[in-house]
C-alpha cells in the first residue's frame, strides 16, 4: 500500500501536520518512536492559541479543543503576572521588579500546561481526524529511489511507501540526516537548555507558597556571561513548578567554555537565593532530589535547504522549532502539492519561506510588511534563535548601552525594564522584536503587542516599585548620572 | 517523574580515536551520563541519559555520535 503522507515523528507539529492532512481526507500514517505520543516530549509551556494563532482559527480550535481536556492552570487564576529578579555577582538580590499584563489576555486566555500531556491527546485527535498511527517503533532510514524519498523503513525492517514523507521527529531527526539535508548543528546557535521539576504535595499548597506564574532571574551568577541568559522558575498543573537554569537562551559553546555544568552549579547558584529558597523550601526532597530532570537544545540555524523531492522536514528537525504551527503550515504548504500529485524537488521549493518560523516574530510595520515581506522573511529564517531572544533577555539592552550585567543592575534605569521585557524598541529593533513575555504572550503582531502593552509603555505607574526608587533617587541621578544603588 | 525503559544497545557512540578528552560533553551533559576517564570520555550511566544529544552537538571532534534509542525504550516524561 502506499500512503499520501508518512508523518516520522508524533510531537506537536507531526501530530498537527498529520491531523490537518488527515482531516482533508489523505490517507495519512504517523510513526512515533516513544511507547506512547507524548513520552519524549519534555517540557511545559504556557499556550496562548488565541493571541499566538488569531489568524489561524483551524488550529486555535484544535488546540483549544485539546487543551480543555486535559490537566491545566489558568494564570489569571493564580494572579498574572511576571516577576523580574536581577541578581549581582555575590549571588543576592539587588533589584525586584513585576509586571502586571493589563486586559484579557493575560487573565483568561492562556493556559499552562505539561507538553506530553498535550501531545498524548492531540495525537490521539489525529488518529480521531483519520491518520494511521504507530508507535514504539524508530524509523531508521529512508526509502530513496534516485533523488525521490518514497517512504521509511522502520527498526523492524518494514518499508512503508507513500508520496510524501514529512520528516517531524525531532532535533536528532534521522530523516533530516539520513537524506543529507542536516549534517551537524551549529552549538554556537543552538541554545542550551537544562531544568528541574518539583513537586509541591498539592496544586493548593504550591499556591500558597509561590504567588504569581512566573519568576525570572537575571545574573552573572546564573548563566555563562554574554549572551546573558536567565533562569526561570513556573508554576504547572499537579503542584509542579519547573525551574530552568538557564532557560534556553544560552548557546550550547558558551556553556561548554564557561565549563560549568548546569546541574553543579547554575542551577545551585539559584537554589543558594533566599527568594528561590522561600518558594522551593516545601517541595519533595528539595535541593536534592528534583522529581524529574529535563535537558535539551533548540536547533539551529535553519536548514538552508529542507526539502527534496518526496520529502519536507518539519519543526526542530528543520531547525524551525515551535509548538504546532511548524506542523500546521507544512500541512497548509503540502495538501495543494498532493492534491496535483507534484512533489518534486521544484514543486516544493516554495517550503522554505513557508515553514513556519515566522510566530516569533513580530513586524514592527504592518504596512512596509507587504513590500519588504519576502526580503524579510527570508532574512529572519537566517537569523539564529538566540540573535532574537537577545532581545527577550536584556542582552539587548546591554548591547544597546554597552554595558556589564553589574552595570546594568547598578544602574538599572526605569527604560531598562521594557527592554528587558523585550518590548521592542522601534528605534533598535525596528524589524523584529521577540516576546517572550513567557506567561502568556510569546508572540504576536507588533500591533497587538502595542495594544496591549502600550499603557505599560505609557504609562510607568504600572511599575510601582521602580517608579518609587526613580523618584527616590532622581535628584542624586541628575548629579551622578548613576543610580544609586537600589536597597 | 520520569520512568526509564532499558534500552537494549547503547545510543551513544564515542570514537575513541577521534575523542581529545576536552570534558566538554561531561560539562554539557545535564544527565551526568559521561565521565572522562584515562584522557577519553566514557558513557558511564546511559540510564540516566535525558536523550538532549547535546552531547554530539557540543563535540568538536566529532567523536560522539546520538541515535535514538530503539523505540519504546529510553526516558519517558511524565511532566515539565
């Protein structure tokens, strides 16, 4: 038999690329190498359909209806908001801040939740929608037949055909490999990754000791130094909170020349502040038994050329990492191809541009947008991940004003914090600007962005605390030109 | 928490002849999985392994080489 479609790989963009060419009625087979959709797939975030999709209402149906059954937390149940923690060399606490996102958005419309649990039941949806699924069984090669892929072949040796292959499975994707589209990533633009989970007795108890979803720390204690990382800490469903340390914004070679193992001694450095000591003190076998521990890279960059004739590869197997909408627009791309039946190395071509790496990215202009579009898009699929997050993290701001982290917290500004946010700065990042806002926002449209954050910017009583320390010290900045410091 | 199914052969492949002992997989590897040992670097305790492959991504010798383990077997995540 031959299929219209093998999908390799059964995480969220295979499970979505299969779902949505399954529900067009090709006849679809997902191969999945974990025991079960969902065993490999570490990680939590927080999904926001609503704001990241609102063009795309297909998928935010299909990840509102997945969502809603399972285990999940509402921030605006648990109070919205971020917490800022900047941290100096000896390890302390110099400088809080918090954000409070005004409107709906924040409060109702985002959900945080563990990524196995959402990949388990989107994948049974595909096998809903009509797709074939396998699982427990690693594809281990390609079926080439002179430059055309026509299928896989399994660990158990068995051969399945189909006219299309969507290679999904994964930053270690055999498929990119074995049809010589991917030979090695780059670890200078690969960004590392390491966390712990711990686990409260209760969701109920975990609110009692940790309030709002998310807490940042910026540091030199935390990460290798430049590009300066942070390290995250957030609360998920079934009284777990995560920590990252660092969040996967630190390059794979900065680490390995920092020559500090995360698990040693970033992450202990975190569990050394009284803040993280306070929230964490309650959890099962705190600091030295974490219930589960978690490691990985984001790929990168992205593949130059991810397609060949019979074959596109799909998500972090292409370098293009993102939850769902990878999937969807290889999907999108695809099912006019199969439809004609030309799926020649020409024919797919187009794949490229239209792989989906655009939801982290927000044009600054809607209206230079069309003009510049394909230029730009071109462009930004070039950019390394971690270039963008540079602007996510503060490292922007540095960049901007030429500064250390210590001189940054010491003289921290009241326009630090919008950058730090990663609001972007029209002036510097006038063509993209990334959010990762992390609690409810981690991309939308620079309109969207500015109709939500724009009485932020407006207005700086959303940020209480700084404004008091502002105004505190204005008189002896004027002299100085430097802050004092902060407590 | 996360379960371990026994994988039946090792996915991790060190070429020793290529291997410079440089201790970058032992800093990258967040499971503790490789040790260094006489100059090279050893695959001490696979069943910790957090399948990242940070390992073969790090090495600049291109001594390390990640496949996946069989299916069905290795790490099974349970949560974030």
């Amino acid at each position: 038999m031959i299929y219209d479609v093998i999908v390799v790989g059964a995480g969220s963009n295979g499970s979505t690329a299969a779902y949505f060419l399954a529900k067009k009625g090709f006849k679809t087979l997902l191969i999945e190498a974990g025991g079960t959709p969902g065993d490999k797939c570490h990680g939590a975030t927080e999904y926001c359909p609503r704001v990241i999709f609102h063009s795309m209402p297909e998928l935010v149906d299909l990840q509102l209806k997945v969502i809603k059954q399972i285990p999940h937390l509402k921030p605006g149940d648990l109070g919205s908001g971020n917490f800022f923690y900047y941290v100096n060399k000896d390890n302390k606490v110099v400088f809080k801040s918090h954000t409070v996102a005004p409107g709906k958005t924040g409060q109702e419309e985002s959900y945080s939740l563990h990524n196995c649990d959402f990949v388990r039941v989107l994948a049974q949806e595909t096998v809903n929608a009509g797709a074939q699924l396998i699982s427990g069984t690693a594809v281990v090669n390609i079926i080439r037949e002179g430059d055309v892929i026509k299928g896989v072949v399994t660990e158990d040796g068995q051969r399945y055909k189909a006219r299309l292959t969507i290679g999904a499975d994964g930053r270690v994707s055999t498929i990119a490999k074995k049809a010589g589209l991917l030979k090695k990533w780059d670890p200078n633009i690969c960004s590392y990754h390491y966390g712990e989970a711990w686990k409260f007795r209760s969701e109920e108890e975990m609110f009692e000791y940790v309030e709002h979803v998310r807490h940042m720390f910026f540091g030199p204690t935390l990460t290798p130094p430049k590009p300066w990382g942070a390290c995250t800490i957030s609360l998920r469903p079934g009284g777990i909170i995560t920590v990252n340390a660092p969040t996967a914004w630190t390059p794979l070679s900065s680490m390995a020349s920092a020559k500090k193992n995360s698990r040693r001694v970033y992450i202990q450095n975190l569990y050394g502040i009284m803040e993280v000591k306070r929230m964490l003190r309650p959890c099962e076998g705190f600091p030295d038994k974490p219930y589960q521990r978690q490691s990985c890279f984001m790929p990168g960059p992205p593949l130059t050329k991810p397609y060949m004739a019979g074959l596109v590869i799909c998500g972090d197997a292409g370098g293009v990492g993102s939850i769902c909408l990878p999937g969807y627009k290889t999907a999108q791309y695809v099912a006019p191809l199969l439809e004609t039946d030309d799926l020649s190395d020409e024919a797919l071509s187009g794949y490229t541009l239209a792989r989906g790496r655009m939801s982290r990215i927000i044009y600054y202009n809607e209206d230079k947008q069309k003009s510049r579009n394909n230029k730009l898009t071109k462009e930004l699929s070039e950019l390394s991940e971690t270039r963008i997050v540079l602007w996510s993290t503060g490292a922007g701001y540095m960049a901007k004003y030429d500064c250390s982290i210590d001189e940054m917290v010491e003289n921290m500004r009241l326009a630090a914090v919008p950058h730090v946010m990663g609001v972007p700065d029209p002036e510097k990042c006038g063509e993209f600007g990334y959010v990762d806002m992390g609690t409810w926002l981690i991309a939308v449209k620079i309109n969207h962005l500015l109709k939500l954050y724009g009485p932020i910017l407006q207005n700086p009583k959303m940020f209480p605390t700084i404004l008091k320390w502002f105004q505190k010290n204005e008189q002896s900045f004027n002299e100085k030109k430097m802050f004092d410091h902060p407590f | 928490m996360s379960k371990w199914i026994a994988v039946p052969d090792t996915f991790i492949t060190i070429d020793l002849n290529k291997c410079t002992g440089c201790g970058s997989c032992v800093v990258i590897c967040g499971g503790e999985v490789l040790e260094i040992k006489e100059g090279k670097a050893l695959v001490a305790h696979l069943n910790q392994c957090l399948e990242c492959a940070n390992c073969e991504v790090i090495c600049s010798a291109d001594a390390i080489q990640y496949t996946m383990p069989k299916g069905g077997t290795g790490i099974v995540y349970e949560c974030g």
